[in-house]
C-alpha cells in the first residue's frame, strides 16, 4: 500500500497516543522527569510484591493487553483478505489500521517492559517482535516504489499467473519459425513459377536469400530458442538488453529486405520474454518478504499469549 496523504490521520492518531501513553508512562515511572500536567494515580505503578517488572503493574499489564490486542487485530488482516464474502470495512481501512496500529505497539511493547529484556523468555519473544516489525516495514518500504519501477519499467505487463503459459506461447512461435525457414520460408519473397512449395532446390534460391536464411536458422537455434526455454533467462545474452539489442542489430544489418521483418518478430519475442523476467523479478521482491513476515507473525502471536497466560499466573 502507498503511504499518501489518506494515511495523514492515521499518523496523527498515532502520533498522539503515542505522547499520551509516554506522558503516562514517565509520569508514573519517572516523576518529576515532565511537568505534571496529568492526574495520574500513582497505585498504577504499583507492583506485585517481589517483583520490580513494569510489565507486572497495572498500567504495564495495560500496554501489554493493549499491545496483544492489536496482534490480533493485525493477524485477522489475513483472514479479511482470504474471505472475501467478510463485509466488515473496506479492504484499504483495514491495511491502514494494520500498518499505523502495528506501529503504536512500538511504544507501548517498550513501555510495557520498561525498556528492559528481563528474562530469556522475555528477550526471544522482543527479538522475535524486532523481526515481525522489521520485515514489515521492509514489506511496506518495497511497496512505495517497486509498483513504480513495475510502470515505469515494464511496457507491457501481463498478469503474473500467465506468465508461464505466454512464454510456452513464445516457444510456440519460435519453433513455427524455424520450421517455416527450414522449408524455404515461401512468404518471404518471391518465388520460381515452376515451384510448388516445400523446400527450394539449392540452384532455384538465390544465394543472397539462402545465405539469410541460414543467418536466422542459426540465430534461432544458438540464441533466440535456448533463451526463450531457458530458466532463468538472466543467465543468456539475450537476457541483458544492451547485449540483445547489438546482437539484433548486427543480425539485421546482414539480412536481405525479404527477412528483416523475421528478425523484428524474434527481437519482440526476446523483448516480451525479458520485460516477463522483470516482471517476475519484481513480483518476487514484492511478495517473497512475506515469507518471512507472515510465520514470525504467528509465531509472535502465540508466543505473546503464552507469555500473557504465564506471567498472569507467575505474578
């Protein structure tokens, strides 16, 4: 999702708890560290006996609900995408709610544990947040401009499902051209009246259009097709605009009136089957980091209400 001014009042909000929550926090846990302009009871900071954890008072046992809750929240973001029939809110509300109340649990998981790792249950389940958190803002970071490199870039998108099928298509084509050239090519130019198709015997061809002919049987084969099958085509000289653009052009340059358009057919295919591989390349960069997001998500989740259940009991 792009960050434009639709998001100015969530950042607001967010902003504005975030100071309320901090002037709560130092007023109960640092007085005399802000003037005290609000009436907060001092007994929410009151801890259990024995026990010198932020998270153990009232107020800490706040944040952390607080913040436990919006995991919550933040997790059903997967199922109202997955259950599209689900008519609670509008699929734009919920992903702005997911990013800017995800980033309110900043403060409140560090006032909650008072700036402090505490135990080692305590310090892995921060450092798994650290990762849901980072690789969120990964996420959200490579959503502000790979869409636009993707427009800018790619000419001619396609759906990203097809991709597979349309360059099995490109083979298809490919190969009906190489066939059409080892038969004689009948439509590339003119032709002896005494022929009648199949392949031209050596003393009917014009040395000039047979020599072109087996330019682009020989480009077909050596460079054009092994690209076009190639997985992944990066590895090819064809892969590397600049390298297919030389090439073509030096192909072209020798190839008689009758083939140049056979040459601009397979500097297209070359052409849409690289646009397919940027395209690819930047779906994977799009999405691939979810793979990281979405099981520490749920790892997260589980881990801090078990955290909740256990330090409940404990204090």
């Amino acid at each position: 999702m792009l960050i434009n001014r639709s998001h100015l009042p969530w950042a607001f909000l967010t902003a504005l708890a975030t100071l309320v929550l901090a002037a709560i926090y130092f007023e109960v846990f640092r007085p005399g560290s802000i003037p005290n302009y609000l009436p907060v009871s001092t007994t929410l900071g009151a801890r259990p006996f024995g026990h010198r954890s932020v998270g153990a008072t009232p107020i800490g046992l706040w944040y952390g609900s607080a913040a436990f809750a919006i995991f919550i929240f933040a997790a059903l973001l997967g199922a109202r995408k997955k259950v599209r029939t689900w008519r609670i809110g509008q699929a734009d509300t919920w992903m702005r709610a997911h990013i800017w109340l995800s980033i309110l649990t900043v403060p409140l998981v560090l006032f909650h544990c008072g700036f402090r790792s505490g135990s080692m249950m305590t310090t892995g389940l921060l450092v798994l947040y650290s990762i849901v958190m980072l690789s969120g803002f990964y996420g959200l970071a490579l959503q502000q401009f790979i869409p636009r490199q993707m427009m800018n870039r790619l000419s001619q998108e396609v759906i990203y499902d097809q991709i597979p099928f349309l360059r099995a298509k490109l083979v298809e084509q490919a190969s009906a051209l190489r066939q059409q050239l080892q038969a004689g090519d009948p439509g590339a130019g003119p032709r002896p009246r005494a022929w009648s198709g199949g392949p031209l015997p050596p003393m009917l061809e014009d040395p000039k259009l047979a020599e072109a002919r087996a330019g682009l049987l020989e480009m077909l084969n050596e460079e054009v097709l092994p690209y076009l099958k190639s997985r992944p085509g990066s590895r090819c000289r064809l892969g590397k605009r600049q390298a297919s653009d030389n090439l073509f052009s030096m192909v072209r340059s020798g190839a008689t009136e009758q083939y140049e358009g056979r040459v601009d057919e397979m500097r297209l295919w070359c052409d849409q089957r690289r646009q397919m591989d940027h395209q690819e390349v930047m779906h994977h960069w799009l999405h691939y980091w979810l793979l990281v997001h979405v099981p520490t998500s749920l790892l997260l989740l589980i881990w801090t209400a078990w955290h909740a259940v256990t330090g409940l009991y404990y204090y």
